[in-house]
C-alpha cells in the first residue's frame, strides 16, 4: 500500500489517481476531505500534529509519498505554519522509520536555492538563503528528512519543484486574478527590455517524477529537481495564454524603469495580492537542471513551460469557481 498525505489536494489527488490506475492499493491522509479525492482511495482525515493519528496512517504502508504541507500564500499564522510544516513531516518520519516503511518521497520546491541562482540550476547550488518562509520551511524539512535517512536509515529520497499546473491548482491567488484578467479580454500590459525565461511544469509530468522516485532504487539518498522540457520567456508564456483564452489585445510594452516602482508599491500596499519577494521570479532566469533525473531515473518530461502554462489555464476554465474560493480563503 501506499499513502499519500495531503492527497485531498490538488498534487495529492491526481498522484493517488495515477496510483491507483497502476494498481496500488492507496491510502490518503489530509486535514479535510475535497471533490478531489479519487474513488478507490482509502482516505483517513486527521491533523500531521497529531503523532497518533500519523502513525495510525502508515501502519501497512510500503512507500509514503509526503505532500502535505501548509502553501506559500497561506494566511495562516506564522507558528501554526511552522507546527504544521515541520513538526507534521517530523511525525511522518519518525511513524515510518518506526513503521518499517520501504520508501519515504519527501516534497521540496526550487524556493530552497538562494536568489539568482546560475542558469539552469543544477541540484548542487547552495540552498543556504533560501526564499522567503516557505522555502526557509521547506529547506528546514530537508534538513530534518536527512537526518532520518543518515541517522535512523530510513530509506529517503526527495524532489524540488516548481510551480505545478493542472486543473485544480490554486496556491497563487495573484496569478489566477491575472487569469480572470486575460479570461476578460482586456488589454495587457507587461514589462519591456529583457524577457527573462523561467519554469512551469505540467501536473502529469510531475506525478511522472513522483513515481519514478517512488520505484528507482537509484532515488534512494538522492534530491532532484523534476521540472519541464525547456523554459519559456515570459512573454513566450503569456502569449501562448493569450492565444488559449481567445483574448484580442496586444501586449503593451511599459519600460522597466517605469514599471517595476509601480508594481513594487502595489504589492507593498496589497493591491497586488502577492509577496513583494515574489517579484523576484520576474526579474531574472530562473530554470533548473533535469539531467540529474534524466541520467539517474529517466525522467522524460513532454511539456514545455509555455505548454505546461496552457494547462494550467484551461484547468482554471474548467473548475473556475471552486479554485477562486479555495485560494481566497486558504
């Protein structure tokens, strides 16, 4: 059997999904029930604080996919995200090296490594400033799932990964209002000068990645970065959105000069409901090295970032309403 915890979510499901298509007996493990959850899975409602209840979960379970997590635009307080985040994967890791579990898969983010990181970042660059508290949590949690590994032998392997893109995607409240923007079909204005290219990736790929993490024996004491084919500029990426929402406008050029002190001070004053350290991802390369996975584990992934984009806004389309009212009230 294998458990997936945060498996009511939208990664989670469709991991459990493709799970239980290859035959796997499924378990999930989430603080709340959603539309998600596929049929087949056994699901098991409960809080990762609670150690009981975690170790209850793992029981007969060979490999433990660990997804839960509290997301990057979450309102929750800060010490209940810490609770939740560390001491919830801390709980997981002690029921399965107590449990005999075969393989723990931990969930990490491409938010570990420091700012500007070199282009394509491979999985050795430094992740001793990592991005903002989301990633300083995420980098806490590697750290913690290597000392289970090193010290208490559990068989672990872990990925880092970027923004992931599929029906029911709704971390990043900021980007579906650019959605219901585009959906609209009003004018579009975006940042001239340089286009800096980046990464999205399609949901399938990334369950892809998951799986292979899950089987190779050649994952085990290793991190990887999963992502897409190739990076897209951003302008490759909101054209291609363009075409796909069947807007008619022409981007519009501002200068950077004029642009960025804008967008900086309606972030800082929340009319742009969005992290000012987020700006970040728009002003310089940010893609990550796959051939680590390829050579390793034959990671092959088939859509590119502007592809992967695509996706996620024909997925926004199709379950609109239920992702704006999650994302507003996560």
């Amino acid at each position: 059997m294998d458990l997936v915890t945060g498996g009511a979510g939208f990664v989670g499901s469709a991991l459990a999904r493709r799970l239980l298509e290859l035959g796997r007996k499924v378990r999930i493990f989430d603080i709340n029930r959603s539309h998600y959850v596929p049929e087949g899975a056994e699901f098991m409602q409960g809080d990762m604080r609670d150690y009981e209840r975690v170790r209850e979960a793992v029981k007969g379970v060979e490999v433990v996919y660990h997804l839960a997590f509290v997301q990057a635009f979450s309102k929750r307080p800060e010490n209940e995200k810490w609770e939740m985040n560390y001491g919830g994967t801390e709980n997981f890791l002690k029921a399965s090296c107590e449990e005999g579990v075969e393989r723990f898969v931990h969930t990490s983010t491409i938010e570990v490594y420091n700012a500007f990181p070199p282009f394509p970042c491979t999985e050795e660059w430094r992740t001793d400033e990592p991005f903002g508290w989301y990633g300083r949590h995420k980098k806490a949690c590697e750290e913690l799932c290597w000392r289970y590994h090193f010290k208490h032998n559990l068989p672990l392997t872990m990925l880092r990964l970027p923004t992931i893109c599929g029906k029911g995607y709704y971390v990043r409240i900021d980007l579906l209002r650019a959605f219901d923007w585009i959906l609209a079909n009003r004018p579009i204005l975006w940042i001239g000068g340089k286009q800096y290219k980046g990464d999205f990736i399609w949901i399938e790929d990334c369950i892809d990645g998951y799986l292979l993490l899950g089987k190779k024996k050649e994952a085990i004491g290793e991190v990887f970065n999963i992502s897409c084919s190739e990076p897209n500029t951003s302008l490759e990426i909101i054209e291609a959105l363009l075409q796909t929402a069947g807007n008619t406008h022409k981007i519009r050029f501002v200068p950077p000069q004029i642009a960025w002190p804008i967008i900086k001070f309606a972030t800082r004053v929340n009319i742009l409901d969005m992290p000012v350290e987020q700006l970040r991802y728009l002003m310089a390369d940010y893609s990550y090295s796959i051939d680590k996975a390829k050579k390793l584990l034959g990671y092959n992934p088939k859509m590119n970032a502007r592809q992967a984009a695509v996706e996620l806004l024909k997925g926004y389309m199709e379950d609109r309403e239920f992702v704006k009212k999650k994302a507003k009230n996560y």
